[in-house]
C-alpha cells in the first residue's frame, strides 16, 4: 500500500467548480456537472467537476496515485467512489474561468480508480457568506481578495487513484492485427 506519487495545485471554484480531465479531454460535459450539483463530485470517465458551495475562495486539489486499492479516507466531510481514464497520462486540474491552475503527470497513462473526498467545504461557505454580508462599497479589490485568503479552514478535494488498466483503443485509432 505504497504511495507513488503526491500533486497538491491551489484552484478557484469558478461557477464554484472545479475539474480534472485528461489532457485531451477537455470538452464540457454538462451532465457530469449536473452529477456534481446532486452529489460534490460528478465525472464521465474522461473528466472529474468538484462542486463547491462558493465560487471565489481557492480551494486545494491533492491527487494521490497508489500502488494498490485503498480503503476510504478518514475525517472527512464525505467520499465517493471515481473512475477517470487518461489516454495521456496528462492529468489537468480546470479552473472554468482562468484556465488551468496545474496538471500531474501519471506514472502510466491508463484507466484509474478510486476515491474523491473533501474536506473543509462547509466551514469555507460560511465563512464566504459571513464575509460577503461584511463587505461595503467602500472595499477594495485587494481587501475583498484579502478577505478570501483568510479563510480560516481551507476547503480540499482530494483524489485517491490507482491504475487498474490500460486505456482500451479509440474508435478512431487504427489497430493493427
């Protein structure tokens, strides 16, 4: 039960989403969103969207790759099982708005499983409602994003993945016999 490799990356929940795809699977896919909305973490095999209960306080993406199955995390708000494949072994954390904040390269390219997890998601859109009720017209820019930095729980979704196949070949890809 060897951990591989670790990635931590900051990004902002723009339209409170955040998402992990495969590099080359960068196309919307609104009924993972929907799947988001209903359950914090939606995918469709090729992307993961984390749905946050704010969209302007940074939150923390931690993807973990394992050597075996692992069992479900701990301490944590709540969990549920994910599957995402990458084709390129090119895994990219999306911000809707600003692009991307980070990407992870995998030991292998290949399909995953595993779990997606959070933490620190209730306390963080508390502390964004309490915040925004404080806020005049006489704050600045700087002391509006100040004021988000300081939030005291940091909100964090994590991903605890490990390889379980080789990604099978497109449609589109030739085989050779």
């Amino acid at each position: 039960m060897a951990l591989i490799t670790e990635y931590r990356t900051p990004a902002r929940p723009n339209y409170r989403l955040v998402e992990v795809y495969d590099a080359d699977a960068y196309l919307t896919d609104e009924a993972a969103i929907d799947l988001a909305h209903e359950h914090v973490v939606g995918g469709n095999g090729y992307h993961l969207y984390m749905y946050s209960l704010q969209p302007d306080v940074t939150v923390e993406v931690v993807i973990r790759i394992w050597d075996t199955p692992q069992p479900c995390p701990a301490e944590v708000e709540g969990t549920l099982p994910v599957a995402i494949e990458s084709e390129t072994g090119t895994l990219v954390v999306g911000q809707f708005v600003f692009g991307p904040a980070g990407e992870m390269t995998l030991p292998r390219p290949g399909c995953y499983e595993g779990h997606a997890s959070w933490t620190g998601r209730a306390a963080t859109a508390a502390y964004y409602a309490k915040t925004l009720r404080q806020i005049d017209s006489g704050w600045s820019t700087e002391q509006i994003g100040r004021a988000w930095d300081r939030s005291p729980v940091p909100e964090r979704y994590s991903l605890d993945l490990w390889f379980v196949r080789d990604s099978e070949p497109g449609e589109d890809e030739d085989e050779e016999l």
